[in-house]
C-alpha cells in the first residue's frame, strides 16, 4: 500500500474496514474470476447504496448504461473497475477506470445550472476541484478527499520515475474503488439524482 493510500484509510476508515479491505485485496489478487470468493466485496459495495459495480454486469461488453445519458460514465466506470477486479487487471487499471466516476460526477456537479454542459469542461481534475470548493458548493472535508484521489490518480497515470516507489498493489485499488464510492454518493447527493439512495441486487450476470 502506497503512502497516499494510508493517509486515506487513516482519515476515513475504521480499523474493521481496513481490515476487509485487505482482505479483499487478496480475493482479487488470488481469487479472480471467482464469483462466489468475490460476493464479500460487493456485499460490502451493495451496503454503501446507489449504483455501484455490485450492480453492473461482469461482462463489461454488457452495457445497461447508455439509458442514463450524462450519467452513462458515472456508472459505467465503476462496472469497468469490477471487471477489472474479476480479471485480474493491473491495480492502476483499476484506479484509472474507477477515477472516471468521480470526474465525471464533479464536472456534472459544475454544470448544474449552468449553460455550460460538462461535456464542454476540458480542464484538468485539479482545476475542476478547486472551482467546486471556491463557489462554496463543497465542503473543506469532500474538498480534501476528492483532492487525495486526485494525487493517487495522478501517479497512477504520469508518475515513471525510476527513482521513486512508483507501483500499486490491489490494496491501493481496493481503497481508491471504495473512496471513489464514498466521494460519488456525495456529489450525487449535491445533485440531488435519486440513484444515491436506492440499492440494487448484486448483478452475477456475465
């Protein structure tokens, strides 16, 4: 586990869930494509509620998604982050595809009564945060947490130093998918979308 990682699970979680998520790390490094070993971590997934990988398709040329219009990534993200997870893909794919859920969801947070559809919202993560936080429409807690994303994001795309610690285990992706949870249920909370508070069964579908 990176040292950005613990600073997460120091702040935000308790010692039980540190520990189930090092337990579901292992599951994904030795149990992958094993659905039955898997249901713990989208067990745990399906108590946080709103739509989350525990709800999407295995398979992820099976996409329910395109229905939701602005809000297909923000979902179809994190069914990418899961078959990641059942396939055995690198831990920085995995943080990659999970990360979309919350940038998209920021930049829809943005374009709330505003003219400008998010579509149009070029600019960086970073920026993007830093504009949320200045019109007052986060607080200084989602503010630190969507800005710790950001940096682990960060390194799992552009950091190649060789003389830095530069790799990621499944812990790192077990605590970046769960924070990216987390964080996404709040904005979506800000906007007020209904999927927030609803929860799905488990979908074993491939």
């Amino acid at each position: 586990m990176r040292a950005e990682t613990r600073t997460i699970v120091n702040n935000y979680y308790t010692k039980e869930e540190i520990m189930l998520f090092k337990k579901f790390a292992k599951i994904i490094d030795k149990e992958y494509m094993n659905k039955d070993k898997q249901r713990i971590i989208w067990e745990f997934d399906k108590k946080i509620g709103g739509l989350g990988g525990y709800a999407a398709p295995l398979n992820p040329t099976v996409n329910p998604f395109n229905r939701l219009g602005d809000y297909r990534n923000v979902f179809r993200s994190l069914q990418y982050a899961r078959s990641d997870m059942y396939y055995c893909n690198r831990a920085r794919h995995i943080l990659i595809d999970a990360a979309l859920h919350v940038e998209t969801l920021v930049k829809l947070t943005l374009s709330k009564n505003k003219i400008i559809k998010f579509i149009y919202n070029k600019r960086e993560f970073g920026r993007n945060i830093e504009q949320l936080y200045n019109e007052g429409i986060i607080n200084n807690d989602l503010h630190d947490r969507l800005n710790y994303l950001r940096r682990l994001l960060n390194y799992a795309k552009h950091d190649t130093d060789p003389n830095r610690d530069n790799t990621f285990d499944s812990e790192d992706a077990i605590v970046f998918y769960f924070e990216c949870r987390y964080v996404g249920n709040e904005l979506l909370k800000i906007l007020n979308h209904p999927i927030c508070s609803i929860i799905y069964d488990i979908d074993d579908n491939f």
